[in-house]
C-alpha cells in the first residue's frame, strides 16, 4: 500500500495536469497552477527536492494524465539471468528504462538493453504487465508507473557498462536471489517468477 501522502499527491497533480489541459479561463488556470503547487509542497516533504524543483518537473507533464510506462529486458544466457548494476544506487537491476514517444514497445526494450548493458537483443514476447505500485516492496514515485517485462534473445555485441550502469553480469537463480538490487526498478519477486518461467516453459503474459 501506498503512503497517503503520496495518494494525496498524485491525486491532486492528476486534478491539476487535467485541467490545466482543458481549462480555458484564467482563474479556472490559476486555481488549477495552485492544487499543482500544493501537490509538489507534499512531495516536497518526503523527497530530497524543494517545492520548486518537485513543480518544474510536474508542469513537464502536459496534455491528459496517464501512467509513464518502464520497459524491462529479460535475458537469459546459459540458465542465467542478464543484470546489470546501477551506478545510482548500486543495486542490480533487469536492463531496463523509460520508454520513448515515438517508440514502439519492443524497441524501447532493444534500446534500453543495449544501451545498459552492450548487447544487442530481439524482444521475442511480452512475459508480465504490471502497475508498480502492487509490486511491493517498491521506493515511492511521483507518478503512477506502468512496467512491461519482455523476453528478449541476444544477437550480438558484448557486455558494456554504460553512463548509468558499471555492472553488467548473468546471474544463477541462486545467484540472483543474494544479490542487493535496486529495489526501485526490479524485485526478488519478479526475478523468480522469471526463472520459473524459464525453468516451465510456461510463458504464459501475465498482467494486474
């Protein structure tokens, strides 16, 4: 479950990016400009940003508001799983990030694979849909999170780090459940069930 002050929040940023969206009339945009100043003041107090920096980034979002969508590569190699190691927080991870306008799903996941880690996949079949926020235990975010999981195969290149990575490893099941991952992009929970779909050949897409 979510802390309420972050319901509240992005309750009211929702309200706010809606009707800056449709509002026509100046005071009708200026009450809306205030329910998004207050909303970025409560995520203000939780996250390690001031009031002003939590705004700017909200008026970023324009238009109706809907989730952002995560895009992440499963790869196996040998009965191992692909992760590679965050630089930000220095957990592992399944290569993976925001998908792009303009981008199809399949490439955002090819792209952000390939930019993680080095190696150059083919996104093969959507494994899981899932909303963030019922993957607990997961860090609090501002908006409302979407993230698609695929099962990609590896047709070139090599193991990279990038800007954002400085690991890049397979892992055993084993292996993978010892290791500290970055708790806010991949789950223990989401590694085994990968695994397990391996080990069954059961790749049946699985949603909430």
């Amino acid at each position: 479950m979510n802390p309420k002050w972050l319901e509240w929040a992005r309750d009211l940023q929702v309200v706010a990016q809606n009707g800056l969206h449709y509002a026509k009339d100046e005071y009708e945009i200026r009450r809306y400009e205030t329910v998004q100043r207050v909303a970025a003041e409560i995520l203000a107090t939780k996250f390690e940003a001031t009031a002003e920096d939590i705004e700017g980034r909200l008026t970023l979002e324009e238009g109706h508001a809907t989730p952002k969508v995560d895009v992440r590569g499963v790869v196996f190699r040998d009965g191992r799983i692909l992760l590679v190691r965050e630089k930000k927080d220095g957990g592992w991870t399944l290569p993976g990030g925001w998908a792009d306008a303009g981008e199809v799903p399949s490439e955002a996941v090819e792209r952000e694979v390939r930019e993680e880690s080095g190696f150059a996949t083919r996104a093969v079949r959507l494994l899981a849909l899932y909303d963030r926020d019922r993957q607990a235990p997961v860090p609090p975010y501002p908006f409302r999170i979407y993230k698609a999981f695929f099962l990609c195969e590896i047709v070139g290149g090599e193991a990279a780090p990038s800007s954002e990575t400085d690991g890049v490893e397979f892992f055993t099941e084993t292996e993978a459940a010892a290791q500290r991952l970055s708790a806010a992009r991949t789950t223990h929970r989401q590694i085994e069930l990968f695994f397990r779909m391996a080990r069954t050949g059961d790749w049946t897409p699985l949603f909430d």
